[in-house]
C-alpha cells in the first residue's frame, strides 16, 4: 500500500522527522520536483529545499508515522 502526503517541513525539525521515519518497517521517501531521498537519511533529508512543498511516499502503513506527518500536513 502506498500512501503520499504532502507536508511543509523547517530544518529544525529533520531530526524528528527522520527519528519518525526510521521506526517505520517500509520504505519511506521524500521529494519534490525529480529530487528523491530516502526519508530515514539525515544526511539527504537535509539537502532538500525546505522552501518546497515536499511529498513524503510511504511503501507501507504505519499509523504513528501518519498521526506524527500530520502536524506539517499542507492543502493541496
């Protein structure tokens, strides 16, 4: 099952945001535009362009990731 999300994210907060995504037992990426990183890499979560609206894809299901991604949730 893969789920989207399009959320607003400030550097301050990667290191919550990846914490959260490494307990996921799937794949988690996060991207905009053609740019894709794994979200559980600090290293390349940080190189995103936090001006973006950015587009976390879950290749699973885990309902605490998707209560924690709410907080930076965005209307589309």
């Amino acid at each position: 099952m893969m789920m989207q999300h399009k959320i607003k994210l400030r550097p301050d907060e990667v290191k919550g945001f990846v914490a959260a995504a490494t307990k996921c037992l799937f794949d988690v990426d996060i991207s905009y535009n053609s740019f894709i990183v794994d979200a559980k890499s600090i290293i390349g979560v940080l190189g995103l362009n936090f001006d973006q609206i950015l587009t976390v894809t879950c290749n699973g299901y885990d309902s605490d990731f998707e209560n924690y991604l709410q907080k930076f949730a965005v209307a589309c």
